[in-house]
C-alpha cells in the first residue's frame, strides 16, 4: 500500500466544486469495478482561503479559491487517476513534469493540512501588523511564512504568495487584514 499524495488537477476557472463531485463519482465507479481493496481516491476538493470584504459599512467573512482553475485529488495511484480523467468529457488533467506526476510538495501540503480538515479545506485569514516596512503576522496561516508573501492589497484584505504547483512557481491570495500596531482590529 503505498502512501497517498496530494495531486494537482486542472480544470476549467470556476468549475472547481463541480468537477470535484465528477472526479468523486467517476472514481468512485471505477472502485466498484476494480477489486483493489484500498479506494483510487481517499479526497477531493477545492483549497479555499478566508478573507473579508466589506458590505454597506459591515465587514463580513467571504470564502474564495486558493487556487482557481484547480482541484486537488489525493491518491496513491497517480497514473489510475490520469487515466480515468482522460474519459471525462470535461477538461481535467493531472499535472506532470514531463513524464512524472507531481503532488504538492510536502511543505506545502503540510501547511494545508495544519490549517484545514479533511471536508472543510479553507485556510483562515490571517491578521498581521506593520512595523516600519516590516510585515508581523500575529494570527492565522501566515504567521511564520511572511516570506511567502510577494505583496499585500490592505484594501481588499489579501496577500499575494507564492506557491509551487505541480512543480512550478504560482501567485495565488491568501485573506490578511492588517491591524494597527497596538491590535485593536477596528481601525
């Protein structure tokens, strides 16, 4: 039994939720036809991140997608999956590196994991202050990683970082809302 990765899936910009149901069920009738005793795919879904977005004066708590136009599967058999999806008659593909599919790296994988839960893979929003040019990041999924981000949007309450997919570099957001230095949110 090997163990299983997490595999990077492209499909279609919005469709995301979607072709996780599609992913989900074509796997799940490929088990019923196959006699391996562990399942082709343990989960599927969307990395979704935390942010929050003002409406009429009010802030409010808004999901987005970690990274638009892909799923992520997790399977230890990689090549069964790629397979599988070639018989989906919507766009989906397993990413590789030339001949070699790649799961997220481990690291990366692990700060999933750390701020997430298997059925609810949303990463929540981190809250940091700055000192001088300096960015501290108190609370949330950040806290630890500021040198993963590129660049932040105070208006929009995001941070931009980077991310290694399916073996190369990606600028995806992540929710930051940036607090006064003594820490009272309501600025």
């Amino acid at each position: 039994m090997r163990t299983p990765g997490w595999y990077v899936v492209q499909v279609q910009t919005g469709s995301e939720a979607q072709m996780c149901r599609v992913i989900e069920r074509a796997c799940a009738e490929a088990d019923l036809a196959s006699d391996r005793d562990e399942p082709l795919l343990r989960e599927c879904f969307s990395p979704q991140f935390q942010t929050q977005m003002k409406y009429r004066g009010e802030w409010r708590y808004k999901e987005k997608p970690l990274l638009p136009g892909y799923v992520v599967a997790v399977t230890a058999d990689p090549a069964t999956l790629a397979h599988l999806l070639r018989g989906v008659p919507e766009f989906s593909r397993l990413l590789t590196s030339g001949e070699t599919f790649v799961p997220l790296r481990e690291d990366e994988r692990v700060w999933m994991e750390e701020f997430t839960k298997a059925g609810e893979r949303t990463i929540p929003m981190s809250f940091a202050y700055k000192k001088g040019d300096t960015l501290v990041v108190t609370s949330g999924a950040l806290v630890g990683r500021e040198g993963m981000i590129t660049r932040v949007s105070r208006r929009k309450s995001l941070a931009f970082v980077e991310i290694d997919v399916g073996g190369k570099r990606v600028t995806t957001t992540v929710g930051l809302g940036i607090i006064p230095e003594d820490g009272n949110a309501d600025e």
